[in-house]
C-alpha cells in the first residue's frame, strides 16, 4: 500500500460504492467482536468559517454528518479502535469505515483487503480531483483580452 495518511482513509472509502465498502467491513465484523463506543450517529452540523478580512467566524450553513467509533477484538484477544467522521448522512456507512478504519490501524488479521480499499478510494478520488480541475480550466477566462479589444476600437 502505498503511504496514505490515516486522516484520508475514510475520505478514500467514502470515494468508493457503499456496497462494496460494508461487505469488506462485514467480514471483519464476523471475524472480530465489534463494540460500539458510541453509536452511531447522523445528524445536521453547522459548517462554520472564517472571513478573510476580519478574522470572524460566520456560519455558511448545515451539512450532514455521520460518526461512528468502534472497538474490535480478535480472537486472540487483539485490540484496535477505529472512527469515521463524514459530511454524510448515513450512519451505517459511518459505521463500515470506522471498522476499516480500526482494521487497518491495528494491522489484524485481513487488514490488506481494508488497505487495497483505501488505495483505490484514494485513486478515485484522485481522479475525480483531476477530472473537477480540468473542467473548471475549461471553463476559466481570459480577461486580459478585453482591454486589447477596447484599445482597438478607440482607434477606427
């Protein structure tokens, strides 16, 4: 795998169907004993920013939010802890990324299969990344030609 920080683990899985992604984490779930922290939870958040001018704090609006923070135990009793955040709003696919999440963190058993999920979600949306910038170069205009034209016409 190549080196992904782990603060883009579930942005790379949420890249990815959702399907797919709760079938990697069912099979750590039947393979481990999964605790729930806290339940899982969707809900509303306020997205808040900063204005450039005066440094203060405005509120933009709100956005869905998921979270989930679970606890899975091997069989021989080892532990590792995993958590998802998202600007989503289902909580079930909270719920599968924070069971990749502490799969992968604790490197248990199977934890490759979480780690080729994350790489092709980072692919994804690396593409996607691509194609939004290209689209929005294509779409960008050159002022500068204005005043060339302006100039121009005042000379006839």
């Amino acid at each position: 795998m190549i080196d992904i920080p782990r603060q883009e683990w579930a942005v790379a899985l949420s890249a990815l169907p959702a399907k797919e992604v709760k079938a990697v984490a069912d099979s750590f779930a039947a393979s481990c004993q999964v605790r729930d922290v806290t339940l899982p939870q969707s809900g509303l958040g306020l997205l808040t920013l900063r204005d450039g001018a005066f440094h203060e704090a405005f509120h933009l609006g709100e956005v869905p939010v998921a979270r989930a923070h679970v606890v899975l135990r091997t069989p021989d009793g080892q532990e590792s802890s995993g958590g998802a955040v998202l600007i989503d709003d289902r909580a079930t696919i909270a719920r599968a990324i924070a069971i990749l999440d502490g799969a992968l963190a604790g490197r248990l058993p199977g934890w490759e299969t979480a780690a080729a999920l994350v790489e092709r979600g980072y692919f994804a949306r690396a593409g996607k990344y691509a194609e939004r910038k290209h689209i929005l170069a294509s779409t960008r205009v050159d002022f500068s030609l204005l005043g060339q034209a302006d100039e121009e016409d005042g000379d006839e």
